[in-house]
C-alpha cells in the first residue's frame, strides 16, 4: 500500500476513535446518488457565470469598441473577484457552517448576473462581473471543506470528482446557453435567463444538501490566523497552490482568446458556433470522474505529470489550419487541465487535516489570481503577437506546472 493511503488510513482510525470518545458523529465513508448529483450541481452553478462572457466576447468588442485587453479583463474581474474573497470566506465559514454560506452565495449570485443586462458601458459590465465574483467562493471553497469533514476515504475522492465534473458542466453551459440566448434574444436577455437559472439552482441546494454533522465552528480569529501561518508554509498547501496558478492561467487564456482567433478570418465564427466550441468541455464531465481511479493507482504528483503533459499536446495542436484541428487541441487541452485541478483538490483534501476551509480558501485565491493573470497577459500576448505569441505564452506556464509537480509535491509520510 503507498504511503498515502497508509497515512490517511492512519489518520481516519485516528479520528474516528476520537471522534466515537467525544461522541461525536464520525465522517461517512459512503455515499448516495442524490448527495453525488447536488454536489455535482453545486459546482455547476458556480461556474455556469464565471465564463459565460466568454461566448461573446467578439459581440461586446464591437458593441462597447473594447480592445482586446479590456474585453479580456470582463472575464478577468470575476476571477480576480474570486481571488481576493477565497481566503476570507474561507475563515468566515470556519467561524459560522457550511450549507448557509453554500445557500447563501448562490442567491446572491442571482443579483449581479441580472444587473448585467443593464450595464451600459464596459466599465459598468466588469463592475457586475467582478461582483459575480464575489460570491462564488462561497460556493466553491466552502463545498470542498464540506465534502472533507463530512466523508472520509474514497468517498471524499468520488465526491470531489463530482464536483469538479460540474464545475466542467457549468463552465460549458454557461458560455453555451449565452451564447444562443445572444443569437435568439440577445446578451442582456440571456443574462436574465441565466438569472433565474441561478435561482432554482439556489433553491435546489436548500432542499436537498445535508447539514453538516461533523463541522465544528472555529469563531477565534488569532486560532484562525495562526492557522494561516501554518498554511503558509505547508508544502502541502504551497504546492497546490502554485500549481492552481498555473492550471487556470492556461484554461482562462486559451478559452478566452481563441474566441477572438476563431471569430476572425479565415474562421470567422458566429457566437453560436463559438459557443458550440465549448461542447469540447463535454468530455471533462466523463473524463474527471475517472481520474479518481487514476489518483488511486498512480498518485497525485504522477497523475499531474502526464495531465499536464496531455495539455501542452492539446495547445500546440490549437496551431493547426483547419478547425477540426483545433478543437481536437481544445478537446485535449482542457481533458488535461481537467485532471490536473481534480487531481491538485484531491490532493488537498487528503492532505490537509486542519483549518480545511482556510486551505481551500488559500488554494482558490491562487487558483484565480492565475486565472485573472492569465486574462491580462495573454491580451497583451494576442494584442502583440495574436494567436501564436498566446500559444507560446500557455505553453512556457505549463511548463512551470510541470516542473512544480515533478519536484514539488511529496507523498504523504509513513507513520
């Protein structure tokens, strides 16, 4: 057996024994189709309005007379937005639960996504997308810290496989509804409907996600505090993070800008056919939940290695002519990146014992500066260079995530 399951076997007898002498309930280690579903669900609503604009990009260029950069920065905002909050939720949830704050951020999604269609200048529209933004650590930082005080041993695997394959879902329906929604009714009629989607998203989770049995509520800001520091310096922790970074400085940039390449000659895609595009995001939703065996057989560390490799692949064949090229490099890209960010979760949730929520919070907080990064850079890259300089640009930082999962993550220590 690796010396990770031997840990954390380790590590559940330990919490279970200490949990049965505090009577306390002790985290399931199954799980039931619904749980899987909502949890699945809930990582679909949090993405399904972080890169919707995507699909559009091209219209509000020529509706605003944007540039390249400033329309990158629409999707920019809400990351960057997302960034800045992880952390905080994450020690805010610490102090008060779970399911309300995972509620909670889902309803007040619903807002900025409709002030949206009012917005009448693009300075207005990346007020609305920064404050999308705002919200959804509360979704996303929050559930992962759920799922592992909740569960424990392949059902936290199978449970964080779930959510990711619906944040992939959402990131595609997001830019696939607006997309046709701008073609049937136009953009700001589309950002209503997405609106009330959120809604009975909101609604949904209400009714049907369990309360937590197992969380205890940490409100001491120095305990929570010193727990930053100890993060801080985790390798754990430090190396999930830097390799977050890297992950969604490449999705954002590659799925942002080769809208503006395929919108252009020779391509010169409608958003609807952009939006098709995005169906490539499909195969994250199958491929995700089989990287759990994967992190099972081969690890972390290793699982990266050949995921990121996979994704370098699926860019430099973004540089090909013909479309059906490209979005067979878009396909392989993203199946890679897709692995990574389960595996790299994973990795934290099993790693990570103490202050879980504030290590998720630390981990989307580099996750999505990478992403808002990765937004402005490469619009300077394509602004300069258009399509090939992005490519180059993608690929220098993958090489960066592939260096830091070769030499940086550890296997956890036998006991």
């Amino acid at each position: 057996m690796s010396a990770n399951h031997t840990t954390l076997n380790s590590l559940s007898n330990k919490n279970t024994t200490k949990s049965n002498i505090n009577n306390q309930p002790t985290p399931q280690a199954s799980v039931n189709w619904i749980l899987k579903l909502t949890i699945g669900l809930i990582g679909m609503f949090a993405f399904l309005q972080v890169y919707s604009v995507q699909s559009i990009l091209p219209v509000l260029m020529l509706d605003f007379s944007a540039t390249e950069v400033q329309v990158g920065m629409l999707v920019g905002a809400t990351v960057m937005a997302v960034a800045i909050m992880s952390p905080f939720l994450g020690m805010l949830s610490d102090a008060i639960g779970r399911k309300s704050f995972i509620v909670g951020a889902l309803a007040f999604l619903t807002v900025p996504t409709a002030m949206i269609s009012v917005s009448s200048s693009v300075g207005w529209l990346e007020f609305w997308r920064f404050m999308q933004g705002l919200s959804v650590p509360g979704i996303t930082v929050v559930t992962i810290a759920y799922v592992g005080e909740e569960f424990e041993g392949k059902a936290v695997t199978d449970l964080m496989a779930y959510y990711v394959s619906g944040t992939v879902l959402g990131g595609f329906m997001g830019r696939f509804i607006l997309g046709h929604l701008h073609e049937w009714v136009g953009w700001r009629t589309g950002y209503q409907v997405m609106a009330g989607i959120t809604a009975l998203g909101a609604l949904w989770v209400a009714r049907t996600l369990p309360v937590s049995r197992c969380f205890v509520a940490n409100p001491n800001l120095r305990s929570s505090l010193q727990t930053l520091a100890e993060h801080m310096t985790n390798r754990y922790v430090v190396t999930a993070c830097l390799l977050g970074a890297c992950v969604l400085f490449s999705l954002v940039g590659c799925f942002t800008f080769i809208n503006l390449h395929l919108a252009a000659t020779p391509y010169e895609l409608t958003t609807g056919q952009l939006a098709n595009i995005f169906a490539v995001y499909l195969l994250g939703v199958v491929i995700t939940p089989l990287s759990a065996k994967l992190l099972q057989r081969f690890g972390s560390a290793r699982t990266i290695m050949v995921a990121v490799t996979l994704s370098m692949l699926g860019v430099l064949l973004t540089k090909v002519t013909p479309l059906w090229g490209i979005i067979l490099g878009l396909a392989i890209m993203s199946s890679g990146v897709f692995i990574t960010q389960s595996a790299t979760i994973s990795y934290i949730a099993v790693n990570v014992k103490k202050g879980r929520s504030l290590a998720s919070g630390l981990y989307y907080m580099s996750y999505y500066a990478g992403g808002s990064i990765g937004a402005w850079l490469c619009g300077l890259a394509y602004a300069k260079g258009q399509w090939t300089l992005t490519v180059w640009l993608l690929l220098a930082v993958q090489v960066l995530a592939l260096l830091m999962a070769s030499f940086g993550m550890i296997k956890t220590p036998k006991k």
